[in-house]
C-alpha cells in the first residue's frame, strides 16, 4: 500500500523539510493527522507506512494549481447531453469541415 497524503500545513498532515510541492521518506516532516492516519492504517493492516516509507506527500497549493491546469485545458470531445443531442452532433461536426478545400 503506498499512502499519498496532502493537507493544509505543517500543524495538519505535514509538509516538506525542503519546501518541495511533492516530497517521499525523509524529506517529509509529518504533522499528528499523519501521525493518526499511520495509527489507523496499522490498527488496521498490522504495519505503519512511515516505517516502509511507502508513503509521499502533495502540498495543498500543487493541488489547486494542478486542478487550475486540468480545467484551464480545452476539452477536445464534445459528446452528446442536455445542450446537444445525439443526432446533431454529426451535422455540426460535419458543417465545421465544409467550408475546407471547397474553394469558397
């Protein structure tokens, strides 16, 4: 199991010794909800993540800028909802191409 942990700072899941947006093992300075998280997951499978180091750490501010890119990207593929029906997907599609190698 590797356990991936993100949260608001230092004084909640933790942060990075070296101020890094992502960070693995040593470099990571765990704060008590990570310290409660590792409790709860060896209650539960009878071994701590902190002691294999299989766990990683994302900042809350890699977060929201991650999901800023993942929105700021265009969607591609327009499929067929409450706006566009599935029978005038193709036309439109269609009619985007005509004007192209026609000449006119």
């Amino acid at each position: 199991m590797f356990l991936l942990l993100s949260g608001e700072g230092p004084t909640d899941m933790g942060a990075a010794t070296n101020d890094a947006a992502v960070c693995e093992g040593d470099a990571f300075l765990k704060g008590p909800m990570a310290v409660i998280v590792d409790q709860v997951v060896q209650g539960e499978l009878g071994y701590s993540v902190f002691e294999y180091g299989s766990f990683g750490f994302v900042s809350e501010q890699r977060l929201a800028e991650h999901a800023r890119e993942l929105k700021a990207v265009k969607k591609a593929l327009r499929l067929p909802g409450k706006k566009q029906a599935k029978e005038t997907r193709c036309p439109y599609s269609g009619a985007d191409r005509q004007g192209e190698g026609s000449g006119a």
